[in-house]
C-alpha cells in the first residue's frame, strides 16, 4: 500500500501521528480487558470539556500519575496523592476528576470482589455484540448510551453523562462508528 494514503475517519485526518496510530489501532477495537475498560472510562470522564487529542496526548503522563491504572492502587488514593496530582502538569488538575477517578477505582475494585466481570458489565447492555453506526452519521448520544450511564451513575460513578459514554463506547469497540470511506470499516465489518 506505499504510496497510497489511507483514508480515516475525519476526527483522525491531518498531521497528527499519535491521533491517527489511536484511530488506526485501538478506536473501535472490541476491548474485554476489564482494567482497560476501566481506564478508558476513567480517560473518557477527564476528556469532559476538553478534546481527546488533548487526553491521548496526556494519556501516558495519567498512566504515570494514576500508578498505570490499577485500580487496587487507585482506589488507595488519599487526601495526599490528591494533593500530588493536583501539582502534577501532565495530567488534568481538576479535583472533582480527580476524585471521580479513584472513586471509579474503588467501585471497580467493589464490583470485582463482589465476583462481577467490569467486562461482562459493559459489555451486558448490547449482549456481547458490537453496535454498527450507519458510517454517515455519529450520534453524541443514544438512548443506549443513556441506559449504560444511568446505571453507572446508580453505582456512583462520576463524570459517566450519556454523551460521555457514548464516546466511551466508541473507544472500547462496543460500538463501530468508523466512516464510511474509512479503511478501518472496511477491515472490521469485512
């Protein structure tokens, strides 16, 4: 394929390396590691307001800050590495993210000792099976979108609004929203 440029989806286009390897490797991806599960929507609740460019870009420095994501270390966080992590540059200092992260971690590491698969839970609402867009339009949200938040918020999760979920979902493949004229659409649905 040398010489030929792929086509991606629009969000991925330009001269952005890390977004376009993120669109090429991992976005749509059908991910069932529970802890990565974990991090992305953990990722995905700090991205709220921001863009994802600016979350992939950090993304390395959060692996760092929050102990590589494992959520039995997170969910140990106290007032201490709080205070840490809002002097950290690398990540976002937003103390009510902060919290909702290892908060996240503690209800995480809660549903795990009570025998429930992170991953099974996620992946329950839509049975196992990949949602396929139409790869014309992308919703911000769905009403499954909003189910899905509606019980993570029951659980106590923060920063899990429907349109935040939705991007969440895109992100760990439990919905395939690549455009239409995108090379990874045509490799994933075959």
């Amino acid at each position: 394929m040398a010489g030929k440029e792929l086509h991606r989806c629009t969000w991925a286009q330009g001269d952005d390396a890390l977004m376009a390897r993120y669109h090429d490797e991992e976005w749509g991806v059908p991910q069932h590691d529970p802890r990565m599960l974990w991090e992305m929507l953990v990722l995905e609740g700090f991205q709220a307001g921001l863009s994802w460019r600016t979350i992939l870009h950090k993304r390395e420095a959060f692996r760092k800050a929050f102990a590589g994501f494992d959520p039995d270390k997170v969910a140990r966080f106290g007032e201490k590495q709080v205070a840490k992590l809002l002097e950290d540059p690398g990540i976002i200092r937003s103390r009510a993210k902060i919290e909702a992260a290892i908060g996240a971690a503690r209800i995480y590491c809660g549903m795990r000792d009570a025998g429930e698969s992170f991953d099974a839970f996620c992946w329950s609402f839509t049975d196992g099976k990949v949602i396929v867009g139409d790869g014309r339009h992308v919703p911000v949200s769905t009403p499954k979108s909003e189910e899905i938040s509606k019980e993570l918020k029951r659980r106590g999760f923060k920063f899990v609004g429907p349109v935040i979920v939705y991007a969440w979902m895109q992100a760990v493949g439990i919905v395939d929203d690549h455009a239409v004229d995108c090379f990874r659409r045509r490799e994933t649905l075959g």
